[in-house]
C-alpha cells in the first residue's frame, strides 16, 4: 500500500537555532555591549602602542638597566620559568589522568553493557542499578569538573599556603572531572562491533571492555589527553599569577613593570611550547589512525 | 521462535522452526531483509528472543545464566557479515581474540600482549590455510573486504568451535574468490567436524556446494529441504518481488 505524502516534516531544527540566536541578542542588550566601549581612554592608545610595539622586538636581555644583583640571566629566568609551567602541568595531568580514567570507565555505558540474550527479568533488574550507579557518578564527575582550576587553587591557597601540592591539586581535581566525562563519552560514541564480535566467542564483560570497547576509543582518547595538556600548560601559566613560580609570575611582574618586551618573550615562549606540543600530538595521531 | 524489532510493531521473524544437526553444513537463502543475519544471531546466542525457544545440545538459551552463555558461546564460532575485527590491532592480536572467551580476563590479556608462541604458529597455520599468511603481523585496518573477511573467519576457527555461523561470508570479495573460500570453508568443517551454517546472497553458490538449503522471506521459512529436491522455480518465488515494492 502506498504511504501519504505528509509533507515537509516540521520545522523545528529553524526554532532551535531562532532560540539560540534570541539568547545571544539578549546576552548582547543586557550586557549593553556597544562597539563605542573599544575606544580606548586617554592614554590608553600610548600603553597599547608600547605593548604591542613589544611584540617586535620581544627581549633576550632584561628590559630594564637596573638587575638586582645575583638575579640570573633573562634567558636562563625564562626557561626555568618555562620549565617549571611545564611540571605543574605533569604533575596534574600525571594525577588527573588515572583518575580520570577509572571514573570515565565506570561513567561510560559500556562499562555497564548488558548482555542482550540473558533473562529479562535479570536485564531489567540490573540495568536499574547500572543506571542509579552511572547517574550518581555523573553527578560526582560534574561536581568535581563545576569549579575551575584557578577557584581551586584560591580556596587551596587560603587553606594550604603556597606550596607546589596547592597548585597541582587546584589543576589536578577538575582536570579529573573533564578526563572523566570525555573518555565515558568517546567509549560510548566509538563503534561496538569489535565488543560484539568479542561477546560472541564467549568473552566476559571486563575483557570485552578492554580489548572490544577501549581500543575503539584510545586514538581519539589519546589525542584528547595532549590537549588537555597542552590546557594544562596554559593554566599552569596562569597559575603563576597567583605567586606559583610558573611562566604567569614573571609575566605579570614584568607586565606591572611596563616591560612590554620582557612580556612578549614570555608569551612567544608558550606559544613555542604549546606549537612543539601540536606537532608532537597530530604526528603521533597519524601513528594511531592510519 | 520470534525476534522482535524494538521500535517497529512487525516481528522480524515468525513461526521460525529449525532443527539442525551435529556435523551439518546448510545455507540460509533469501533476499534482503528477509531475517537471515537475525536468524544467525540468535542462533549464536548473540540476539535475545521475544518469543519462542532456541536450544543448543538440548538446552534452552533462555535457561542459562550469563556465565553458561558465555560459555555456550565459546562453542559457537561467529563470521561477522562487517568483519567486526579491533581495527588499531594486529591481524595476530585479532584471530588470538577468538580465544579470549575461554581465559581469565588477565589470563586474557597477557595472551593478547605476550603472545604464546604456539598461538602465534597455529594463527600462521589458520591465516596459511586461507591464503593470507603474510598479514599475520600487519595493522587489521589495512586489510582489504576479502583479507578482513578471512581473518575475520581465522578468528572464528582459532576459538576452536564445535560450530561456525557465518554471515554473507564472501559479500565483500568477487565471485571467483568467493567460490574458493566457501571451498575452503566447507573442507575445514568437514575435517574438523564443524557444523557450519552460511547465510549467502549468491543462490547459486548455495546450490552448488550445499546439502541443505533454508530459503527465509519476510521473517518465515519458505522451504527448507535438500538441495537436490529444490528447483529453480522454488528459488525464483523466494526472490520475486511483491507488487509495488523495491525489495524488502
């Protein structure tokens, strides 16, 4: 029998998108965005002028003549503080990343797949106690990714002191919480065949995680890992705004210093770091994929 | 036996009644979207049931837990129509695979990253047997459709089953191919005593290499009887199009 043509199914991808256009013009009205605010104050065009005048001519020398006595060269002060951004970032990725996984894999659905053949009764009642498990480790993982690094790092501060734990915990804790959330989500969307074939000879559910589920996801997973490092190396950076002694402590001394040249040596550093760290990921990417 | 679609009112198969023996090797004709793939799989204890019984050796799936349906299907070797191999792994890791439903998931592992040396010469053996020794070590997803389609078989056969369902088995290589490893298939059951149930597009190949031949349409078995009692005019009522319609 010949179906109805009932016409263009409805139109509600255009809502959708007429929705989220509405949230971003009021977003603009309530906050009274005008291009009018990006003219500059007085004297503001002359430190813009200096800072950007900066960027051609960053500083391989200390900017100013007088360098306290003992203070090593600037080169010297930048690598170290390079190096040492780099640390923290390890460090929490080095802590974020096993938890993260642990917590991804009891997060994804396919941790807790059930078998399809298995008694009715026996799925039902242990898909209830899949789901109760999975939502409230969601609800955990959220917790964990709902404040970010530099609040934490505050809060440790005031409890803690400064000391290099503080810091890498404060990144550590909600890097944890992405980790987890991403890697549940990437073994979730990744293709199962390979986990069906492994159910069909016979594999337990843990084995059928580990060699049918987890390789679909490692590339992608992988991937994901040097990007979240190379946030890392960004937010440990920032962190030196706080006293940590990573690359944003004398980025911001030297800021405050108005040696605009000092800063941009600092900043072409990390764009060098984080330029090293996309080659290093895309060319082991290509290992992986193809 | 009935297997419902979820989602869709219809059954995908009814009134399903198959019985086969120990040693058999049959093949499964019909068009597309007849319930040929269905079938295999909940025959391999891979599909659940709404309705109906499926037993293996005497014993109903419904029956067992979930630690002898594992074990029931380490018994049941399965050639999947899309391959379904671990794609980032090697062809090696890929046929060891096919054991790693009778070892301990440590046991499992260490099987997959330290690899017994017999492992290794009896998966040569299989891969050698299917004309595809040399891929022993190279990445599964550089193979093409026929050598994935082989491994995926290789897999089956390292599990050491007592029976293998395959499924559209040489879809993916051309006819001549094809023939050679239906060939291959059917001497490798008949040596090792397997019993092999092949569903296949191809009526001919069916015909021509087969004892038995079940013909599904629409989810209901048309016939299924000895190849010598069908003839052409059952194949081309199993195939005939309905009125007003593109297939299935």
């Amino acid at each position: 029998m010949r179906e109805r043509w009932t016409g263009v199914p409805g139109g509600r991808r255009t809502g959708v998108l007429a929705a989220l256009a509405l949230v971003g013009i009021v977003a603009w009205v309530q906050l009274g965005l005008a291009p009018s605010s990006l003219v500059p104050r007085p004297g503001g065009v002359q430190i813009a002028r200096n800072f950007f005048a900066g960027a051609l001519s960053p500083a391989l020398d200390y900017q100013a003549g007088d360098v306290p006595a003992g203070a090593p060269p600037f080169l010297l002060r930048l690598l170290s503080a390079l190096w040492s951004t780099i640390l923290y970032a390890a460090a929490a990725v080095a802590l974020a990343l096993p938890a993260g996984l642990l917590l991804g894999f009891l997060a994804s659905s396919s941790w807790w797949a059930v078998d399809p053949v298995c008694g009715s009764r026996r799925r039902a009642r242990r898909s209830a106690l899949a789901g109760t498990a999975q939502a409230l480790l969601r609800v955990f993982i959220a917790a964990l990714r709902s404040v970010h690094e530099l609040l934490w790092a505050v809060v440790f501060l005031a409890a803690m002191g400064l000391s290099p734990v503080t810091g890498v915990l404060a990144l550590a804790i909600p890097y944890s919480g992405t980790f987890a959330k991403v890697f549940s989500e990437m073994l979730d969307e990744a293709p199962t065949d390979s986990a069906r074939a492994l159910r069909g000879v016979g594999a337990a559910p843990a084995t059928i995680f580990l060699w049918g589920n987890l390789p679909r996801a490692l590339p992608d997973m992988a991937a994901y890992v040097f990007y979240r490092f190379e946030c890392a190396i960004r937010a440990s950076a920032v962190l030196g705004f706080f006293g940590f002694p990573t690359i944003g402590y004398f980025l911001r001394a030297s800021f405050e210093d108005t040696q605009y040249r000092e800063v941009w040596s600092y900043l072409y550093a990390l764009l060098a770091l984080v330029l090293l760290l996309e080659v290093w990921s895309s060319a082991l990417r290509r290992r992986f994929v193809a | 036996m009935v297997v419902d679609n979820r989602g869709e009112r219809k059954p995908i198969l009814q009134g399903v009644d198959i019985a086969v023996r120990p040693g058999e090797c049959l093949a499964l004709v019909g068009p597309s979207g007849a319930g040929k793939t269905t079938l295999l799989r909940a025959l391999a204890a891979g599909q659940g049931t709404t309705a109906g019984t499926i037993a293996v050796d005497g014993r109903e799936l419904d029956s067992l837990n979930s630690h002898g349906l594992r074990a029931l299907r380490t018994q049941l070797g399965f050639v999947h129509q899309d391959h379904c191999l671990i794609p980032s792994l090697r062809v090696s890791h890929n046929v060891l695979a096919g054991k790693l439903g009778q070892r301990s998931l440590l046991a499992g592992a260490r099987s997959m990253v330290f690899p017994r040396r017999a492992d290794l010469e009896q998966a040569h053996a299989l891969l050698d047997d299917l004309g595809i020794a040399d891929k022993l070590f190279q990445r599964a997803d550089r193979l093409s459709g026929g050598e994935a389609q082989r491994v995926a078989l290789a897999r089956a056969l390292f599990q050491e089953p007592r029976a293998i369902l395959a499924d559209e088995p040489v879809a993916a290589v051309d006819p001549a191919r094809g023939r050679d490893l239906i060939e291959r298939m059917l001497e490798l059951a008949r040596r090792r005593g397997l019993t092999l149930i092949v569903s296949l597009h191809d009526v001919d190949m069916a015909r021509s290499f087969f004892p038995r031949c079940v013909g599904l349409r629409a989810g209901r078995v048309v016939f299924d009887r000895p190849t010598g009692e069908l003839d052409d005019a059952d194949f081309t009522e199993l195939y005939e199009l309905e009125r007003g319609s593109i297939g299935a």
